[in-house]
C-alpha cells in the first residue's frame, strides 16, 4: 500500500509517500514559496537530492508539481499517481469537532471550516492543501488526521479554563493541546515497549515547538498547550505560558496592536527572545559553552519549566511509570535531557549518562535500578497519519 502524506501551510508543503504497514519511505520532500515563486525539494532514500525552481502560484501547483514528480521517468519512484492508494492530511485544528481522524467529505470540510477561528493561521492552508489534492485527484480518498484530537480525551478539570462559563459554550474557549499525533505515536511505542497499557505517562515533545502531556491507559489526561500552541512551556520563539497583564502592560506602553503583540509572543519570544542568540538549541549550546550567559539562562529556564511540568503531570496522575523524550531536542540532545532530569530523583528518575549519550534511536536511557523507566522514541507523525489513513480507507 502507499499512502501519501501531506502537511500543508501556508506557503510550504511537506510530503511523504510511504507504506503505512512497514514506515518505509518512497520519497519525500517539500515545495516552498508557494505563493511567491516556488521551489521543489523530493528526495529518495539512496538518490540523489532534486531540487528545481517550479512556479507555485498557489497549492494546486506546489501539489501538481508533487505528483509530476513521484511519476517522474529520473526522479519519481512511481509509473502512475493511480497506484497511490490515498491521501492523509495533516490539520491542526479540530476543535470540538472532532476526536479522531476521518474520511474527508464535504460535512468534515465544512467542519474544518469552522474550526478557523480557532486555528487561524493553519487552517485555512491544511484546507488549500485538501482542495487542491480533491481537485487533481478526485477519485483518490483523502483523510483528515488531526493535531487536536489526541487531547479529547482530556477530563473537564484539565481543559476547561477558569473564565466565565459562557466563553466555553458559546465560543468553545477551552484547552484543546497540539502536536497530538507525536503524542498519540509516541504513546502507543511506549505501551508497546513496555508491554502494557495502564502505565502513567509523560511525554516530552522538545523540539522547534514544545508541548508535554500527561497519559493513563494510552489516554490523554492533560496537556500543556492549550487553545493555541503558544502555552506550555518556553518554545523557540515562543514565550509559553504568560500572565495576561504581561500583554496589556506592553501593549499600553508601546501602542502594540493585538496582531504585533502576538507576533512578539509567537516569533520573537521564547529562547530566541531571552538569548538574542537563536532558536535553536544547537545554537543557544555553543554559545553557552563560549560563555553567553543569556544562552545558559535561556537553555536553564527551558530545562526549568519542562521539568515543572513533569512535576505537575506527576501530581495529576498521582505517579509517573514512564517518561518519554521525543522531538529534534528531545531525540538529539543527552544534555537537555539531563539538564531537565536533573532534580527529578525525588520522582524516581535516574538516567544512566551512558546510554543517555544515544541520539534519534528508540532506546531505555535509564538507570537499571531507576523507578521510572526513561525512554527515547523518536516521533513519526508522518507514519501515524499513514497509518490512520490506510486503516480508514480499509474499512
Ligand atoms: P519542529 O517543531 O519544527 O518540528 P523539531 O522537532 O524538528 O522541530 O526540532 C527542531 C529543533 O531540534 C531545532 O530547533 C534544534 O534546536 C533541535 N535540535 C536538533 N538537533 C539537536 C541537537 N543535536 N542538539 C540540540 N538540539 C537539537
């Protein structure tokens, strides 16, 4: 079977064509500048990269461009786009609509549709992406997976924010939570390594975006992100949770509007912001070796949060079997992990340094004699998507 994976924004598209039953990869890539003028990257595991500047006007193109390519007589690695068995969409925000992926139809678009006013910014682009796969491919099933849907199962205690009741019932303001479907993946490995289900657990998503969650029997009991992917803990570039007289402070004394306001917290915040280094943990690591101090406070406080969260999670769940680390930081760097497990021995935590050293590869990082059992998976979102497609369309 071969599935095609889509991740739509708002002027990229990331690919992948792959056999949900063996997580082998056909090919992959991305089409950037979509909307500007357009760039293809498709790789092929033991090709070469092919990289070509291919007008992109609008999704439809960046997608047409795609499917040129995966049939592609050089570069493409099928004969026809008819032996792709179906199409899964990555959508970020499913509201209250909906608690697991589905076929898409014209009610699930609709539904999605109304979902914009709470993912705004991504929505409106992982709904591009769908109409433009409809319209060149109209007799292949596409599938809708959703970042949100993982969380539904959260209890009314941890999604519900303390405002006037009338925000949750008539504007459906809630905490929803994001980048469910690494949490869901790394979920079912972890059950899976451990041999069970009914264990308490917490999962780290470190990467670019940071978000944790706490789960009991494979079911998502609370999360750290929230309406938005701007809560939780420190991120990249943004700030995590914040007190809301921080905003209308700033906003008073600069004469910020809502929108510029938002972009500071969203893209100019976070390790970023507090280092004026970087984003990324590479970077904000090297410097802090060449002695930056705002970049060992930055890479401080994050490691700080993170492990405050895992101490909340463990008093939500009353315990902790399993702590799971995944994502660019969570997978590459031992010393953010240790950095962050640091302090939490009370819990039960002792990493062992040497296998704590593994990068990207599924592995038990802690101690033989540790309480609770540490473990490195890496996320595969694309597999989980396939995976959830191919299931669908067999039905
Ligand atoms: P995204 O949220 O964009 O999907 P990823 O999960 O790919 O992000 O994580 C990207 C981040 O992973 C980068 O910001 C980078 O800082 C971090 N990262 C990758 N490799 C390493 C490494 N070896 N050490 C520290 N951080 C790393």
């Amino acid at each position: 079977m071969k599935i095609l994976v889509i991740n739509a924004g708002s002027s990229s598209l990331k690919y992948q064509l792959m056999d949900p039953n063996t997580g082998d990869v056909f090919a992959k890539g991305q089409c950037e500048r979509i909307g500007l003028d357009g760039k293809l990257t498709h790789k092929v595991p033991g090709r070469d990269n092919y990289v070509a500047e291919i007008a992109m006007p609008s999704h439809s193109e960046a997608i047409q461009s795609v499917l040129d390519i995966l049939v592609d007589a050089q570069y493409g690695v099928l004969a026809t786009t008819d032996e792709i068995d179906a199409v899964g969409h990555r959508v970020l925000h499913g509201g209250m609509e909906f608690s697991e992926s589905c076929i898409i139809d014209d009610d699930v678009i609709a539904a999605v549709e109304r979902c914009i006013p709470l993912g705004p910014l991504h929505n409106p682009a992982n709904l591009m992406g769908i109409r433009a796969c409809q319209a060149i491919m109209p007799n292949t099933p596409q599938v809708a997976v959703f970042d949100t849907a993982f969380h539904m199962t959260m209890p009314a205690k941890a999604y519900m924010y303390a405002l006037p009741w009338e925000y949750y019932e008539k504007d459906n303001v809630r905490r929803y939570g994001f980048h469910g479907t690494s949490h869901r993946y790394v979920t079912l490995r972890a059950c899976e390594l451990m041999g069970r289900k009914d264990i308490k657990l917490i999962n780290c998503h470190l990467g670019n975006g940071s978000s944790l969650s706490a789960v009991y029997d494979g079911k998502c009991q609370d999360t750290s992100m929230g309406l938005s992917p701007l809560a939780g803990v420190p991120m990249g570039t943004r700030t995590g949770d914040i007190d809301a007289c921080v905003v209308q402070y700033l906003m008073n004394r600069y004469g910020y509007n809502v929108d510029e306001m938002l972009n500071i917290l969203n893209k100019k915040s976070g390790v970023a912001g507090m280092s004026g280094v970087s984003s990324d943990f590479r970077d904000l690591e090297n410097a802090a070796d060449e002695g930056n101090e705002r970049a060992a406070l930055a890479l401080e406080k994050f490691a700080y949060e993170v492990r405050k969260y895992i101490g909340s999670y463990a008093a939500a769940l009353g315990g902790c079997d399993v702590l799971v680390f995944t994502a660019g930081v969570g997978e590459n760097s031992g010393e953010m992990r240790e950095r962050i497990c640091n302090g939490l021995e009370y819990l039960g935590v002792k990493l062992d340094p040497e296998k704590n050293k593994i990068r990207g590869q599924e592995a038990v990082i802690s101690a033989a004699d540790s309480k609770v059992t540490v473990l490195l998976i890496p996320t595969n979102e694309e597999l989980m998507i396939a995976k959830d497609t191919a299931e669908l369309i067999s039905k």
